[in-house]
C-alpha cells in the first residue's frame, strides 16, 4: 500500500554537492538551503512523510528555469517543480534528493484575451490570484480544487473539484502549455486555438504529469464569463442511494448544474459542530446553477422536481449572495470540520472515481467498510464526475490505526478499480498511489515509462514518482 | 507545400512479400491484393496522389489485430489502419507500401451504460451506426464530422465538426481507448470514470494520433441525452466581420448554442444553385439550439437579440423538424455544392482553426487572397470554435492551376498560424499538413518523434505521416 511504496531512493551526492555549488553561484539570495525552506518545500499537507529536498532555487523567468535544468542535466540531480505545497500524494517529495524548483516567482499574468476567453499565466499564478486579477474583465477561471493551488501545480495534477461536471477539469481547460524540457530547451505544446488537430496532444501530455517530463513555465486557460446569475440550495436525503440517482437523473437530464457535492450524514454531523449551523444529518447535495436569471430558475425548479422525485424534502434555492455564501461556508469547511471530529488527529484525504452508476453502490460498501473497522472516515464528493474523497481521521503515531488506516486505502482502490473506475480522480498519483496506478492500467504504464525515458533521459524530472520502478 | 512533400518513401520489398505470404495463409480471404481493394484502401477523397497498400487485410478481433503487429513487426513491414477511408489529409495512403488494416469488420457496440452516458464500441463502428444503435436508449453520440467516418477514424483523426462547440471534439469525447501497440500487446488507456489523474493521459496521446501508435480496438465514448426539443434558425449578415462579431457575444454570453456555422456569399450561392433554395447571397450563420422547449426558446431569443445588434433582420427560428430539416440540408450539402460551381473540377478541402477574435480578420483576409489570384474558394466554418474550411475548386490537371492552388494554401496556413492558430483544427496532419506542423510547433515536434520512436521502434505504425522527417 501507499506507505510502504515510499522509500528514500538513491542519491547523486557529488552531482547534487556540483549542483549547489553551481545554483548558489549563479541565484544568490534566490538559491536557499536552510532546514526551514526545505522544510516547506517538502511534503507538508498530508499522512506521506516528508523527504527534503536539498536547496530551493527561485527562478524568475524561462530563461532561468532553462539554466537550471542545463546544470541540473549535467550533474543528473533531480529538479522538483514547485508550486503551492497544496498537493496530496507526496508530489514534492525528494526521495533522492535533488533542487526544488520553487515557481512562486513566476507569477505574472502575461495576457488575458477577453474576447476568446482565454488567458495565459506563468506557473506561479494561484487560482485566486487569476481570479481576483480577471475580476474587472467579466470572466473567471471555474476550476476550484479547494486549496488556493497554483495553476501550474494545478495542470501538473490535472486537477478539477467542485466546478468540473460543468466546467470540466484541467484536461479540458488548458489550451497549451510553454515547458522547459530535457536539454533546457523551451517547447511550446500550442497556440490559442479552441481546438487543433496537430500532431500528438503533447498538452495533455504535460496535463497531468506531475512535473516528471519538464517544468512548466506558461499555461494558457479558457475561461468563462461570470455567469450572470448564481443560485445554490441545499438538499436532503433519505439515503446516499437517493442522492446518487437524483445526480444521475439530473446530470442524464442535460441539467448544466455547476456544482452537485454529496456529503454524507458524518460530514454533515461534523459541519452542523465546526461551523454551527443545523442542517439535518442525512446524506445531502449541494447545488449551484450558473446562467440567466430565468436559465437558473428553469434549471433549480428542474433539479428540484427530480429531487423530489427520490424522496428529498425541503430543497430550497437561492441566488443571494449572503444566502448562498452560508450555505457554502459547510462545504468549504469540510476539512476542518472533518479535523474537529477528532481533536489532534491526522486526516488522510484520498479520492477515487467511478462510473457515476457504481457511486451509490461504491460508497455504501465504503460506509460498510468504514462501519466494520470502525474508522472515522467522512465521505466528500463531487458526485456529478462520480468522483469522492475519503477523509480518513486516525492518529498518525499509532502504528496499529495507520495499519488499519493503510489496508482500508487499499480496500477503497480495489473497489474503486473493479467497478471501472480510477484509483484517483483529481489528486494525481504523486508517491501515494503509485502501486494502484500499476493495478489500474497494467502494461499501460510501460508505455508511460517509455514516454518518461525518451523525453527526460537522464531522469532529472520529479523522479520517484507516478512510478513505482524506472 | 503540401503536394510537394509527398513522396513514396523507401519500400521494404522483401519484408512485404513475406508478410503478404504469412497473412495470405493465416487470414484466406479476408486478406486481398486486387488492384480494386487496394485503390480503394488509398487515398480517394483529396486532392492528394493516391499511394497504394500492397494488400489490405480484414482483422475480426483484437486478438488477430495483435497476429497482424506481431507478422508486420517481425518484418518491419508498415501497417495503416484503415476506417472509412473519409480523411482529407493523406492519412491511409501507403508512402512506404505495406499493409492496410481494414477495421471495417470490427464494427460492434461492445456495451452502453445509459446511465453512466458513455458507450464501448469497436474502431469500425461509423458514427450513423452508432447512432442508429443507441437511439432506443434516448442517447447520442454528438460528435458529426459531415462524413460518415468510423469512430476509430475520428478518434485518430481527433475529428470534431459541426457540434463541437458545445459538445467538444474527439479529444473531450474519448475517455479510454484499447489498442494492440508495439510486440503486439493489447493496452487499455483508462477506464470508464468521467475524470482520472491517474498517471499520464495516454488515451489523449492516441486520440489524434492518426494511427502512428498502435491500431486501436476499441473506444468508450462519452454519450448525450437527445435533447428534448431542438430549435434552428438561418441568419443574415451583411459582412463576415457582422457575423463573426455576433458568434463572439454568443459564445462569450454563455448561450449554449449547439452549432453555429458561417457560410459565406459564395457558399450560400452555391447552396442555392445547388438545393433550389433562395435564401440570401450573404454571409449566413446557421445556428442549433438544444434542451428544454424554454430553455432553446430563451437561447434562440438570446441570440436574435444579438444578431440585430450586429445588423442581422430576418433571424427566424423553428422547432419543427421538417422545416429543421430543409434549413440544414444546405449547409449539409455544402460540399457538392461547391463542386456545382464548376463541373468536372477537384475540390481541396482544407481547414485552420484561430481564436474566434481573429476569425473575422482571418477570413476577410483570406477573402481577398482569393479574389486576387482569382480562385474560387468559398468558405464554411464552424466558427464558434474559430475553425472554417475552404474549399478550393480547382483544375486538378492543370499545372498552373494546382501550383496557385498550392501558394494560396501555404498563404492560408501561414496566416492563421500568425494569428495565433494552428494549421488543422480538425482534419489532421496526415501527409498534407507536415510541413505546416514544423512551423506551428517547432522543437516541440522533437518531442512526437521521441515519442514516436519510442513507442514504435520499428516505425511499423503508419509510417510517412504526421512528421516531415523521421
């Protein structure tokens, strides 16, 4: 399982020593190697144990990224890219050590083309930052992983959240990447075009492949226009059976529901108590209708027909801003509220995906499973991709609960995979899932091994993840 | 330019001979070397010289997908999947001979999950087929390229067409292919989850990949409900620049038109002449509108409004089929009516794809390209994606006129490249385009060809495509 994947790998000590004595030379000031940098660029916001890197650089622009991969290159020292440290799988761990690359500088808006409603940023950039800079120009960035992610780190994971049964993921919202790759040479994937028949999609290559084939140094996005009119409403049900056939109906019925979460009645438990408020304890659905007023008015009395349909009473909607801010204010807070049902635990947030016909079938197995074992372990998801998150509650110093905590992740995958789904959904491979990832795509894997070695020959990019063997 | 590229490539003459003496033995007659089949199995729809296969071969399953690899392999003999045979750009012509595959037997719906909206079916089902198959289900699959292609086909091809600017393109509507790849191995590139960050996205690498990779066995499709009601309408301009503004409100409004297509005067002067219609000499766009009866009702009175804020009278809209039917049938026959325009003539069809701020300027520019060298040339385009087509009526036995025609598509190509386009929006680079990929996308086709020889040591698969050199 996960953590037992995770070994501190083997290390090119001359080559990084060369390495730091080279990057110090040229950075200066933007080349650190304190223990409390290394720190936060390690891996810090999950159950994965941190493995530092040895220094941080901070280039400024692709010029800078290209020297750096050059003296990297020659000394064969791993370079990992760096964003906001909001990933969950290990990602920016260092098990053989090497340089992080920290991106946070790079965060300029290079342009935004209102009238073909995209932009293109430099990795830096955080979801909020685009947003709050689109703000005056009618559009907005819809993907919404949770975290204040960096766009970079957010192509590198092909990340999505609440926004994607609309809106899509990063696949679908990134029109071309600028990456520097093996040979510190620039590429560029793509040009602004909607879409492109030309060559191989070497976009959505570089689109989820967490950092190990080159670092991004621009990403250009669609975007969308503030939709005119927001409404939400929150709905409960009898059973978490009832909710996944109102989302399959809605989404069958070409509803374009902006955001469908479920969260279960442990979830709701724990908001109703971090957040103080008092909705009822039942597996419930969040929903957001974006368009015209009269398009979210159609789209919120249909969902509420289908709603009702399935048993749920009391489905009401909104479009004030302050109404629909508290009733986010519970999903947002997810995270905490799942911490606050065990004051000092650790929280191992995992997510996979499937069919969204399998989702009611899939969490009620994982409800039994949690029961049996008697974990604590709250159920999040973005139910119209079919996609949830486990937030397992356990104490990380007790090696008997990260046992239990281990073979139940395993459990989860394994049922996940054999109803055709995927071991994740959203958070990227990264160290944790890499044994599931072998499960999932067989000899698969052997072709993405084979992309690996012929872009990035001396293994410099992120090595140590995605797979678990070279 | 584009004819002056193709070229019969080197022919391993003795490696042919003896996979046409394995796969005679093994496949009887389902493999063929008839001058007729074989002509048939080249290039017959495009201006581009046809170039033979040696023999064609009928596989029936991926096991023997996986014989055919393993004999080609062996040998080092080219094999070019074949489907439809409805692609533009020299993508089943046989440059260096060797075998077509003929996916054509391999043409069943192996599963559809109604509930999940997707769809498993063999690379020789044609998208009609497919069509017909689910309609019992109250599904469809949207993507409609004009021709009646087979998905493998589209898939390669990453086709797209009239639809996509709502419902996206192959690449959007692909979640997981199997093909039979280098050794003959059978891989699966995902599962039936609607999202996956699960390692890279191999499934996109083969979506558009023109066969290079491997021969693809199968395809899980995204699907869409049949919209309840669908409402049309034809709409007047009096210049492109009118037209295109209008298509840049509606996308940019958020109205989910479902096709909205510009024909230019000319066109709609060759759609008149050629289906008995009078509908006015103008730039015309043709727009869709799919869902609720309310929901088409407001996005057509959305779009009327902006249409007359950009000069358009006269937009109408119907729901009723029938008169849906005739409205279509025009920008249907597009094709045969620009063959109308001049009897005996070739037709080049040729497409580029910009962002949608550059349409108008991109098509006026190439507007007056045509009217100074003298061409006939009308112009069609999906232009809610930015992508048109021209179809260039030419003398193709005339020397002088090929070599215009030829000048005018270099000017063509390069000019939406300028503008921040790329070369094919839809139809591919097969052997046509290879010369504009290079300048599109520079270094960043070192990359394909890495990926290429690594995945495709022996360049067995469809080789003399996509890359100008190997």
């Amino acid at each position: 399982m996960a953590l037992k994947a995770i070994k501190q790998g083997a290390r090119n000590d001359i080559g990084i020593a060369a390495v730091k004595t080279l990057l110090g030379a040229r950075f200066g000031e933007r080349f650190q190697t304190g223990d409390a940098v290394r720190a936060q660029h390690a891996h810090t916001t999950t159950y994965i144990p941190a493995q530092l890197p040895d220094a941080v650089v901070f280039p400024e622009n692709a010029v800078e990224v290209s020297e750096i991969v050059k003296i990297a290159s020659a000394h064969r020292v791993p370079l990992i890219a760096f964003g906001a440290g909001s990933s969950l799988e290990g990602h920016i761990n260092a098990p053989h050590g090497g340089i992080s690359v920290d991106m946070s500088r790079m965060n300029r808006v290079i342009e935004v083309n209102p009238e073909d409603l995209d932009c293109t940023v430099e990795p830096g950039v955080t979801r909020e930052e685009l947003n709050t800079f689109l703000r005056d120009t009618g559009l907005f960035f819809p993907i919404d992983p949770g975290a204040n992610a960096s766009i970079g780190g957010m192509a590198s994971t092909r990340a999505s959240g609440t926004n994607a049964v609309r809106y899509g993921t990063m696949r679908e919202n990134v029109l071309a990447v600028t990456a520097v790759v093996a040979g510190g040479r620039e590429i560029r994937t793509g040009h602004r075009a909607r879409k492109s028949s030309s060559g191989y999609d070497l976009t959505r290559l570089f689109v989820g492949a967490e950092g190990t084939l080159g670092i991004i140094t621009s990403i250009t996005l669609r975007l969308n226009g503030i939709p005119e009119v927001i409404s939400g409403g929150v709905c409960p049900f009898r059973t978490v059976a009832d909710a996944c056939n109102a989302v399959i109906l809605t989404i069958q019925s070409g509803i374009p529901v902006a955001r469908i979460e479920l969260l279960d009645a442990l979830q709701m438990k724990a908001c109703n108590v971090y957040s103080g408020l008092s909705y009822e304890e039942t597996p419930t659905l969040f929903v957001e209708f974006h368009g015209s007023a009269e398009s979210v008015a159609l789209q919120s009395r249909h969902f509420a027909e289908i709603a009702s349909e399935f048993g749920s009473k009391g489905f009401v909607w909104t479009t004030k801003p302050e109404e629909r801010a508290r009733l986010w204010k519970a999903r947002h807070n997810a995270y905490w509220a799942q911490k606050s049902l065990k004051p000092g635990a650790a929280i191992l947030a995992t997510d996979v995906c499937v069919p969204i016909s399998r989702l009611a079938d899939c969490v009620a197995a994982t409800h039994e499973d949690i029961a049996a074992n008697a974990l604590i372990a709250p159920i999040v998801g973005h139910v119209g991709d079919g996609n949830f998150h486990v937030g397992v509650v356990f104490d990380d110093k007790d090696a008997d609960d990260v046992e239990r905590v281990e073979a139940f992740i395993e459990r989860l995958n394994s049922r996940a995979l054999a109803m055709d789904g995927t071991c994740t959904g959203e958070h990227g491979i990264g160290q944790g899932k890499m044994p599931f990832l072998e499960t999932e795509l067989g000899e698969a894997v052997d072709l993405m091994r084979q992309i690996k070695h012929a872009l990035d020959p001396d293994n410099i990019f992120n090595p140590g993840k995605i797979f678990a063997r070279a």
